[in-house]
C-alpha cells in the first residue's frame, strides 16, 4: 500500500523555496498561457536557469503570438539560445504561433488532444501548460517523475508515458498537480540519477531504492 499522503506531505515539507523554472514563469506572468506554453517548449533538455534566463528574454521581445508571426525563425532562435536544440524550438514556436493566430484567435487551447496537435508538444508538455497555465488536472511526468516513481518502486513502468498512465490510476488527484514540482525539485537536488543523496532522504521509509548501486 503506498502512502501518498504521508509520502507527499514528506515532499512539500522538505520542497526548497524555489520553483522549478516554467512554475516561476507562470507566476511571473499570471499564468499567462502564451508564457507558459514558451517556457515549457524551452525548458526541454534544458537546465532551469537557463529555461529561466531565456524565457524572460524571449518573452520581452515577443509577448504574444501575433508578434512571433512577424519575427524571422532565426531572430527567435537567436533569443532562446544557448538552450539545448534553440533552432528546433525557434522553428516549432514560429509553427505554433500561426496555428494559434489562424485558428485559435491567438489563444492557447486548454484542451489535452488540441496542445498535442500543436509542433513539437509531448505529453510534457501539455500536461504541464494544462496544469500551470489553466489551473487543470494533468499529471506532467518528465524524466525525474519517471525515474523517482520507479526507483522507489510505487509502479514499474518503461517509459514516461506509461508512467503517466499508471499514475493516473493509482496517484490521488489532489496530488496531481504538485507531484511534478516536488519531484522534480528532488529529483534534480536529493534523489540523483547517479550516486542519489540517500542518507537525507525524506521518503527512505517508502523508497525499495529500485536499481540504485552507490548512494551517498
């Protein structure tokens, strides 16, 4: 039996007073979609103080999709680098922001299978702009929800998306939205890819330690 309540209450308590990145973009902004919806794509395989720095940058200088339509590909890449595959994001928002103004009246849809539609949007990804930019239910699992989920031996699964599945299933959903910003923060602090922080783990008691070798 797993305890979410106890498990979770562990994980708020110990939370850091950071936010990871596009959470602080969000409040920054007033959960404004658009902003969301930018810092999201930025922080892919992308370090949150560069997700940070860049996203403040980019959003300056193009605050709304309309202005993105008028912006040249590499000008927007010019303003997310040095973030990891900056062309590649330029090139998916420049998309993004003409199926916005075309058939979205400018707005970022609310809907799950609609974000997914959009260039270069994962599950992640809409996950985390449902849940950050429109205050919905959505469990966004990226790769320290994933690796924590099965390390402490809650589910077995192979990849995010079956995690996300089975969170669904098994996780309550008032922790829903919080689960990844708790374990994110932990995940990239406490519990390491490699050599996890073991010993000033907060949930050892609920932890099997699923594959972890030295530990410190």
């Amino acid at each position: 039996m797993i305890l979410w309540d106890t498990i979770m209450s562990k994980l708020e308590q110990w939370k850091a007073e950071q936010e990871p990145a596009v959470n602080t973009v969000a409040a920054q902004t007033k959960r404004d979609p658009w902003a969301v919806l930018v810092s999201t794509i930025i922080s892919l395989r992308t370090k949150d103080a560069v997700t940070l720095a860049r996203s403040k940058v980019f959003l300056e200088a193009i605050p709304d999709p309309s202005t993105l339509c008028t912006i040249p590909t590499e000008r927007a890449a010019q303003l997310i680098y040095p973030a990891g595959f900056y062309r590649t994001k330029a090139t998916n928002l420049k998309r993004i922001a003409a199926i916005l103004v075309e058939q979205y009246d400018k707005q970022v849809p609310d809907d799950i299978d609609r974000l997914l539609a959009l260039p270069g949007v994962g599950r992640k990804t809409a996950n985390l702009v449902l849940v950050e930019a429109f205050d919905k239910d959505g469990i966004c699992v990226d790769v320290h929800v994933h690796r924590i989920s099965n390390r402490t031996g809650w589910l077995t699964t192979k990849n995010p998306e079956q995690t996300e599945d089975l969170l669904r299933r098994i996780l309550p959903r008032i922790y829903w939205k919080r689960i990844n910003t708790v374990l994110v923060l932990y995940g990239q602090q406490v519990c390491r890819p490699i050599s996890p922080f073991c010993s000033g783990c907060v949930i050892r008691p609920h932890c099997e330690r699923r594959g972890v070798g030295r530990s410190r």
